[in-house]
C-alpha cells in the first residue's frame, strides 16, 4: 500500500491517481497552512503546491519516498535536501504555461483598451522558456513586433538585453535565483530606471525578480504584477501602485491546476513503478461560450483579440478587489483571493472553428494555432 499526503488545493487528484495507478495506495488531503512534520510519519508520498515548504524540519524522521509540486517553480522544495536524502522529486514545468501567457495577454488588452499600448508597439520577453515561447508565437501571429532574450540559450534570433530595455513592454519569465551565472535576484533593479522610463513593465515570474524600490521611485513607468515580496503580505504600497495588481492568480486557470495534478501523478506512479499500461489523460476542446462576435469586433478595432483573453480573465476587477483591501487585513485577504479565485479556462481550452462563418477575412490560421499552445 502507498500512502499518499496530498494538499486539498490540488483539483481532480483522486481521479488522475486512479487512472494512471496499477497498485494499491491510499490518499489523505492536508491544509496547506497546517501540515506538521508528524503529519508525516507513516506517508510514502507527499505532493504539494508552493503553500508549502518542503525541506528537513518537515520530513524529518518520515519515510517519504516521493515528493511532487504540482508548480512549475520548484523554489519551495529544498532540493539539496531531498537528493542528499534519497528523496525522488518532481514538478510540473509547463503546467501553467498557457494559464500564464492567458494573463500577460490580458494585461495587454487592459493597456490597448486604456490607450496605452498598440499593436504597432514592440514587446520584450526576458526568459524564453515554457512561457516565453507560446508569449513569442501569440504575438508574431499577431504581428506585432516582439524580442526575447535568454542567456541560457543559443538560438539565433535571440537578443541581447539591452534591446529588450529598449521595447515598448517588457514582460518577464524566469524562475527566481541567487545563484549561478546569472541569477535573476533583482534581474530589473534601480539601475534600470532610466531604461524604464515611459515604459510598461510585467512581472509574473517571482516578487523579488523586479525590485519593489525601483517600482516606488519611478513615476513614469506603467508596471503589472501578480507576484510580490513576503508574500502572502505583500507591501500595500507597492500594490497600490500598480497599475494592475493580482494576488498571485496568474497560473490558477483549471487546466494549469489539472495540468499540475496530471504531471506529479504520473511521475508518482513512474517513481513507484505502477503505471498502468492503458491510461490515458486526454483533453477535449470545450465551445466558446462568450460571444465569438466580440472577438471579430475587437480584431478589427484594435488588432487584438482582447475578448479572448478578458471574457475568461477580468483583470481590472480582480486588481480593484485587491486595492480595496484596508493594510492590516491584507495578509489575510491575499491568501483568500488566491484560494477563491474565480474558476477560467486557458484561451487554448476553446474550439474557434465557427469564427469563420462571422467573418472570412479573420486568420482563422492564428485562432487553430492556439491550440498548440
């Protein structure tokens, strides 16, 4: 019998394990808040979200074979730890792809519908990862003129940093390090500021990626993020002056969390060796439930699909629910808004076949190209 310890914010669980287990296990559900070492005396298992940190004053004196975030950052698992122990890991790298380019896009559209940004603009993409690549082909398919940058990587239309500064947004997609050839602690720091001027700047990657102080300073520069310092009690200034500010929402779309349970299920039954040979986790297009003339209109209003992104993910009301919050109820609130955040699906969730019949001249190319986002 494998017995498992999984947090409760971990959606349709019990079903993946049942499809994918050929062997016996039992499953018990944890708070993320309240789990204890002792909690985990007799657990083979343990598979958790970035709620919690996994590291030796948890697991000490367990017998646990097995942890798995179901998060495609891995800055909550000691891993060090884990691999001097003998512990197998894994994550989900990719998992909320697609839930997250969903909320840079979104934010776009916010600009585009506030003037602020247009397609003839040009977008910088610091980190061309899982993220960055879907954000590069979205936004070549719609022509505007974007740039990504990588140290990590060779490919040849890749850029330098500087020409990134030197865009009209720069979005940015790394994980979060302190470490290494180039750690991305602070990546953007005071000493960008004059680069930043007059510019939009986005963070979805980690709070402490972006320097919180830069942000405060600069008074010309539009800045959007979902991620903060000292999280869950963020600094209510710095929320306040963001233009859009979320509570850490940006890869909390359904298929991100199914994504995140399917791909720490599967490396579960793969570490434990219990596979079964016929299953199977396909995922079946869902229709268009929101008007589909909406995106026609916007098309041609501005070039941009902004009913696309916007239907499933209302940007501007989530930020005016978080501004709203009084400073000494924040802490408690941040953590509520991300736990009870507003069930979406990814854009590449929905079928776009009937978008034709409105409109032939519409790129019905881009709109099947989502799919294979």
């Amino acid at each position: 019998m494998i017995k498992i310890a999984a947090d409760s914010q971990i959606p349709n669980l019990e079903p993946r394990l049942s499809e994918l287990f050929d062997a016996e296990y039992s499953l018990q559900y944890f708070e993320s808040d309240q789990l204890k070492s002792n909690d985990l005396k007799d657990i083979d298992a343990l598979l958790v979200r970035s709620t919690v940190q996994v590291d030796q004053e948890l697991c000490n004196n367990s017998q646990i074979q097995f942890v798995g975030s179901a998060t495609a950052g891995i800055n909550h698992l000691d891993t060090k730890y884990l691999n001097d122990q003998d512990i197998a890991w894994g994550h989900a790298p990719g998992c909320n792809a697609a839930s997250v380019t969903h909320y840079v896009m979104a934010a776009i559209g916010e600009l585009i519908q506030e003037g602020l940004f247009n397609v003839r603009q040009s977008v910088g993409i610091v980190g061309y990862g899982n993220i960055g690549k879907r954000l590069y082909q979205m936004l070549s398919a719609l022509n505007i003129p974007v740039y990504a940058h990588d140290p990590f990587l060779t490919d040849p239309f890749l850029v330098e940093m500087d020409k990134i500064l030197a865009c009209d947004l720069i979005t940015i997609h790394v994980p979060y390090s302190t470490e290494g050839a180039h750690p991305t602690r602070e990546l953007i720091n005071i000493s960008h500021a004059k680069d930043l001027k007059d510019k939009i700047l986005i963070n979805t990657s980690r709070g402490g990626v972006v320097s919180e102080a830069l942000v405060m300073d600069s008074h010309d520069l539009i800045y959007i993020a979902d991620v903060w310092l000292n999280e869950p009690t963020p600094s209510p200034a710095v929320i306040q002056k963001a233009f859009i500010a979320s509570p850490h929402i940006a890869g909390y779309s359904i298929e991100g969390k199914l994504n995140g349970a399917s791909m720490i299920a599967m490396e579960c039954a793969r570490v434990f060796n219990c596979i079964k040979e016929t299953s199977s986790l396909e995922n079946h297009s869902i229709e268009w439930p929101h008007g589909l003339e909406n995106i026609v209109r916007d098309m041609h209003a501005f070039g941009f699909p902004l009913a696309l992104f916007k239907s499933e993910l209302d940007l501007r009301s989530i930020s005016d629910t978080l501004k709203n919050i009084s400073a000494n109820e924040l802490a408690d609130r941040f953590k509520d808004l991300r736990v009870n955040h507003s069930p979406r699906h990814d854009f590449n969730a929905y079928s776009y076949q009937e978008i034709v019949d409105l409109d032939e001249s519409i790129n019905l190319t881009f709109f099947n190209s989502l799919k294979n986002l």
